[in-house]
C-alpha cells in the first residue's frame, strides 16, 4: 500500500481510541443468540466474573394465552422491562458507550461464540438435546448440534451463560474500546417440541403464500387479519408463554411445497411481472425456508403486534447490556415492513440512551438476491430519477449526472430511465407511518442504513482461488455491472455505501483456504485481507482468518465410533458441510480443524469426545498465535488494521484502477472524498496474487491523460503528481516507487520480503 502524503501529515488514532465490532453469534443448543463467550480472543480478561450483586432474576413470562393478559398484555409487559432493563443497568454504576460519529472505520471481528472460545465448561452440557447426550459421551451425535432459530427473546442461552455475565462482557469489552454489535434471527421461532397439529399440503401452503403475498401487495393491515389456508401449531411442552399465539406465526408451511401454477420455487426467475407481484417474492416471504425433521415455523412479520413485541424484545438488550448495534439475519425471508419498523425504532430507541447512531445492517446479500431489494434499504422506495450514460462500463457511481464533491467527480455508468419504484401496500403504508419520525432519525432513513456487497466479496474470492484473473475485477461486464449496481442501490437510496462489511470468509462460505491443494497458501490470503481493509466499507475478520484457519480436515481421533467417522470423511472430501466453515477455536474444542500457519496446525484434531477440561489461559492459547515471527496473517493483519485507521480514505468510495497488463494483480488508487481535506492526499494499493510476487510493477499516474477512466476532476490531478515525487510502500517502509516524465509511477525492483499486498 503506497501512500503519497501531503505537506501536512495526516494524524492516526492513539493506541486505545478505536473500535472493534464483535457480532456475536450462537449456532449450538435452540435457545437464543447473545453470548459471554467472545471475551478469550478480544484482549479482554481471562475469565470474566459472575456479577455478585443482587439483580432481578428472570422475571416471571405472561401467558398470552391468559384471557386476562391476551396480546395487549404480553405487549404491556415487554414494554415495562425496558424500564425494567435501564433501571438495572442504572444500579451497575456502568457508564453507558456512545455510538461513533460514523462508522465507516471501524473493523469488524465477527465471532460465532460457541466455536471461539469455552469459558466455562461447567454449562456444556446445557440445552443439548437429550438424545444426543449418550452420543456425546462415546462418539459425535448424529443430526445437527446447532439451531439457528431463537426460542426465547427475553433468555439468553444457558449454555453461554447469564444476562448478568453478558453485560459484563459488553462493559469490559467498552472498557478497550470495543464495540458488540448483536447478530439476531429475524424470521423464525422454535422450541423443541413445536409442531403442527396437522402438517400442510401442497395445495394448503401455496394457497397461504399466494393469499400473504396479495395481502402485501394490495392490502392495508386490518388488526386480527389471517390468511387463507393457514394451518396450526402445536405449541408442546417449551415454548414461552408469550410467544403461544398463533397470530404470532405465519404457518404457511414449508418453501418445499410452494408450487405456484405448478412450477418448483427453486425454478422460478428472480424477476418482477407488470402488477409487481412475483411468484419469487412470495416464496421468500411467507414459507418456511428452513426445515430440520420437524418444522422452523416463521413470524408474521407482516403483523403489528409481533413486529412491536419482536422489536422491544431487541431494545432490552440495548437498556439491559448497552450493546452497540444489531445485525438483522436472514432479512430476505422477512417482509420490508417489518425491518423498517425494526430498524426505525430500535435506533429511535437508542438516541434515547445517547447512543445516536445505532448500528444496523441485514443480510441481503446483493441487490439481486432478493427482489424488490430497494424496499429494505435508506429513504425506502422513490421513484429512481434519470441519471446520465456518461463513460459507459466503467466502474462509478449512478446518481444525478455527473455531481463534484470536493473536486470529485462522480461519474455515472449507465442511465437509469425515470420510472416509478414498484411498492407492496404494507410497505408504503409502513412509510408513511414512519416519516413522522424522519427529523429525529436524520440518514440514512427509516430502513436499513447499509447490507451486503456480496457480488464484490465473490469476486475477490475467485480472484484469491485462482477461478478469475484480479485485472478483470474492472473489465469483466458481468462482476463489473454487478459491483457497481451494489453500490448505486445504495446511493440512490440514501444509505450508506461505506458502513458496508466487506469479508472474504463468512459463517455461510467455506474458507478461502478451504479448496484442496491451497491450505497453506498464505500468499492467496493476505492480498484478500489487504483488499477488505482498502475496499469501501469496513474489514469484517471472521473469527480464525488471522489464524490461517483453513476449514480442511487434519487428524482423527481413534476413539471416534466407525459410523460417525465414515460420515465424517465423506463431509470432508465433499467439502460443503456447514460444519467445515464454523470450527472450534480453542484448545479441547472436539472440531479443530486445520491451519496454514504451521504452529496454529499442529492443534488441528477431530476428537470423539466432550470438549475437555483444563483449557490454557488465552495469553497460552496455541489456537490465537500472535508472534510475528510465526504469524504472517496475524502480523499483516494487525498492520493493516492501523494504516487504515489512520486513513480513511482507504474506506472511502472514489477508486481508480491504476494497471491492468497482469491478471495477477489487482491494482487501484483511492483518493478521499474530500480532495481538500489534510492528510495524504492519494493511496496506491497493489494486491498480487502469486507466491512469489513481482520486482517491479508500472502504475499509470492518474490525469487528465491517464489511459483509464478516472474519478477526479483534471484540476484536482494535476497539482498532485510532479515528476520525481516519492511514494512510500506502507507495508515495506524500504521500498519507493518514484514518478516519472512518462507520467509512470515506477515501482522500484527491490522484492518485499513478504507477499501483503
């Protein structure tokens, strides 16, 4: 990464002032998804305390069966333990933490708790499902050990831990600087005994969807509404008491028997009719898109009374542990008025504690995963007005033609005729409730603030695996298009493009280790990690990427029953399992897998037992290696953490391919949004995918000449760049690159001694 500074040197953040957002996920048990676990590998203590002070205990669950509390009740009571929740947090003596001014740079540490660390191996055992407690004790269970489902809102999961201990966990991790940002199911309940009284038909589940699907459409919310063909559950033996309302649960049945005219779901296009209701749509939003051997049943999301008493439910957690933000699972399986009120009153709820910018994000993995996707996002669904063809393929921003901001000029890529945005009842009926609240809200608006650029982090993958070429990230119309698509949603929305997660690894990708033959290929990771610090948006480490975790399998153990082995081997030839994507983080974990750096490797087992006792402290910990001389990746990625820190242009939109004669390097200028701000006033960035990466690169100076398109207005370029001028590689300070007369940045011939990008 070559900087070129101004006269004025830019001043970085001191040791201490910046944030890590920790997404705390839980996929074991069926309880619900905070956790005290994320403490061991977030510098925080080894172990943190039981708060010995006297806190209510869990308070007492009303039936909203009970004629005398019904849904009215039930939201009385979840409204009064937000009151409950600040009290409580009031008697710690607990500071509350403010939320950042932006959070564009920020770097995000996601960590699925259950596999990063066991604090306490006391609970293992906790909510495991009985009947694979005797498999556990002599070999690995059959059927999934996880749920990913939430059971109950108000609890957290037993087998992490207390509400208290949570708290602490927040206040400790604020204590550093760091933020926890909460990843929550949206979409569906279980308990372990739910179950329909009668499982619905084909007919009956499409016959429900279509009729959902028109109620959205064309309908306003009518209190007590139902749909046609709806069925109904059974509520067993666990479910809270509160949750037992049928109206509660969409109960359409599984996505499997969706067959409208006929036609299998998984066939239908992703595209929209004339009426503006799709077949796709509907198949989303009203079935049940996960099923284990007994039923995921969803939320009625399109219900008032359970979108306030699913969004008061989050809020305690903002009174009660002073979490920071919340990421929103699965938002292409919920309607879009849903998250809006979500999203609305849960940062309206925050300000109140002075935190007045709330993080909020949701899966929606791209503007082409699910239809209609400008419904989730910002100012909600305007018409798109005309925008410009000016310099058509390249890749920049689409909004009105051709604005300058601070002596950039943002370029449009293709023209977006006028036309009204296609808009479901519900949910113009939800802004319109909600625009009372659009001065106290500010941007980006009452929807979702940001969502997922995954066409960007696919293609980087690609590029890291070896399947593309790193210079066609600009020319390649496909990704182009997609890529630029991603970010003109969110600037036609009024979002924010750059508070963005950017991630080459995820809970729901195999490892970009993971491909056989490439574990130990270092030099295909470290470029990728330079990419998501150097990218718009903000770097999201999945847990275990510094470590080299590679999700391929290691040693056995021989204690492991032949049954259970076989299908074992066959998960990891096949290489697919959710499994191999989500391994355990510390020592006596039974799922360790294998690492590409060798220390971090030599833990790697499979083990046929219960996680064992007497785990090291997390300073010993052999799985979280942090000596550079060992650790490439964990040594890069710590470097890379602070130079994009201390620029934030590096997370800023405007980008400028700077070469593309090799297809094994991906090289582009970034320039800050603001050309007269102090500070550097353009960074260099080469990422060269080879094991042994090139002496010498040539880099075209951008101007008004440049061959490329470029971002900057011809006044702005060319007062920056003299012949002679001396950038400096950030990640090997000995090595220069010098401008020439031919308008050529040379970088000079001396190698780096290590492949970071």
């Amino acid at each position: 990464i070559f900087f070129r500074s101004r006269a004025r040197a830019s001043r970085g953040p001191s040791a201490g002032q910046g944030s890590l957002l920790c997404g705390l996920r839980a996929m074991r048990a069926d309880r619900w998804i905070c956790s005290c676990a994320c403490i061991l590998g977030l510098g925080l203590t080894a172990a943190a305390q039981e708060d010995k002070r006297k806190f209510p205990g869990p308070e007492e669950q009303p039936s909203v069966k009970d004629p005398k509390v019904g849904v009215a009740g039930v939201l009385k009571w979840s409204k009064e333990r937000l009151a409950t929740a600040q009290e409580a947090y009031g008697q710690t003596g607990f500071t509350r933490m403010k939320s950042p001014a932006a959070w564009d740079n920020e770097v995000v540490y996601y960590v699925m708790v259950d596999r990063f660390a066991n604090g306490d191996m006391n609970n293992d055992m906790k909510n495991v499902p009985a009947f694979q407690v005797d498999q556990l004790s002599s070999g690995l269970p059959e059927g999934s050990p996880w749920g990913y489902y939430l059971s109950d809102m108000s609890m957290i999961d037993p087998g992490f831990g207390s509400r208290e201990l949570f708290r602490q966990v927040v206040k400790e991790a604020h204590d550093k600087g760091i933020r926890v940002v909460l990843d929550v199911i949206t979409n569906m309940g279980k308990s372990q005994d739910l179950k329909y009284t009668e499982a619905p038909s084909i007919d009956e589940t499409t016959a429900c969807v279509e009729a959902a699907e028109n109620m959205y459409w064309n309908y306003s919310y009518t209190p007590n509404e139902t749909y046609y063909n709806q069925s109904w559950l059974d509520w067993g033996t666990q479910m809270p008491p509160y949750m037992m309302d049928q109206t509660f649960f969409q109960r359409c049945g599984v996505q499997a028997n969706y067959r409208p005219k006929g036609k299998l779901f998984s066939t239908l296009p992703k595209v929209y009719n004339d009426s503006g209701a799709t077949g796709f749509d509907a198949g989303l939003l009203w079935p049940e898109a996960f099923s284990a051997p007994d039923p995921l049943p969803d939320f009625a999301t399109m219900n008032k009374n359970w979108q306030e008493l699913y969004t008061n439910m989050m809020m305690y957690w903002i009174a009660f542990a002073d979490i920071d933000g919340l990421r929103l699972d699965a938002v292409k399986y919920v309607s879009a008025d849903y998250v809006a009120y979500i999203s609305t009153h849960v940062r309206l709820f925050a300000k109140t504690l002075g935190k007045d910018n709330f993080f909020v994000t949701g899966e929606i993995l791209s503007p082409g995963d699910v239809p209609f996707a400008y419904t989730y996002l910002g100012q909600g669904p305007e018409p798109m007005k005309a925008a410009c063809s000016e310099n058509p393929g390249c890749m920049g921003l689409v909004g009105d033609c051709c604005p300058t901001q601070g002596g950039l000029r943002l370029k449009c890529c293709f023209d977006v005729s006028s036309r009204s945005s296609v808009v479901p009842k519900r949910v113009s009926d939800m802004w319109t409730e909600l625009s009372a609240h659009e001065h106290e809200l500010g941007s980006p608006g009452p929807a979702m603030p940001t969502f997922y650029p995954t066409d960007d982090h696919s293609y980087m993958r690609d590029v890291a695996r070896g399947v593309a070429n790193a210079s066609a990230w600009w020319t390649d119309s496909h990704w182009n298009l997609s890529m630029s698509n991603n970010k003109d949603l969110l600037i036609r929305q009024k979002a924010e493009p750059t508070w963005t997660w950017q991630m080459v690894d995820s809970q729901d990708l195999p490892r970009v280790l993971q491909v056989a033959g490439q574990g130990d290929d270092i030099w295909r990771l470290i470029p990728a990690l330079t990419w998501m610090f150097t990218w718009y948006g903000s770097p999201a480490l999945y847990y275990g990427i510094e470590q080299g975790l590679n999700g391929q399998c290691g040693k056995f153990d021989e204690h492991i029953l032949d049954a259970p082995l076989e299908q074992i081997h066959l998960d990891c030839f096949k290489g697919t399992d959710d499994a191999l994507k989500r391994q355990d983080m510390f020592t006596g974990g039974p799922w360790l897998l294998r690492s590409a750096i060798p220390q971090v490797n030599k833990s790697a087992m499979i083990s046929g037992g219960m996680m064992q006792a007497g785990a090291p402290n997390w300073c010993e910990e052999p799985l979280l290696n942090r000596d550079p001389t060992q650790n490439q990746v964990f040594r890069d990625t710590r470097a890379l953490g602070r130079i994009r820190r201390s620029c934030r242009m590096l997370g800023t939109i405007p980008a400028m391919r700077a070469q593309d004669a090799d297809p094994k390097v991906l090289a582009y200028w970034k320039f800050p949004e603001d050309v007269t701000s102090p500070g550097p006033s353009c960074a260099l960035v080469i990422l060269d995918y080879k094991p042994t990466p090139s002496n010498d690169y040539v880099i075209h100076v951008p101007s008004a000449s440049s061959p490329y398109v470029h971002v900057l207005e011809p006044a702005a370029l060319g007062a920056n760049f003299t012949v002679g001028q001396k950038f400096v590689d950030l990640l090997h300070p000995d090595r220069t690159a010098i401008v020439q007369a031919d308008g050529v940045l040379k970088v000079d011939a001396a190698a780096p001694t290590r492949n970071s990008g």
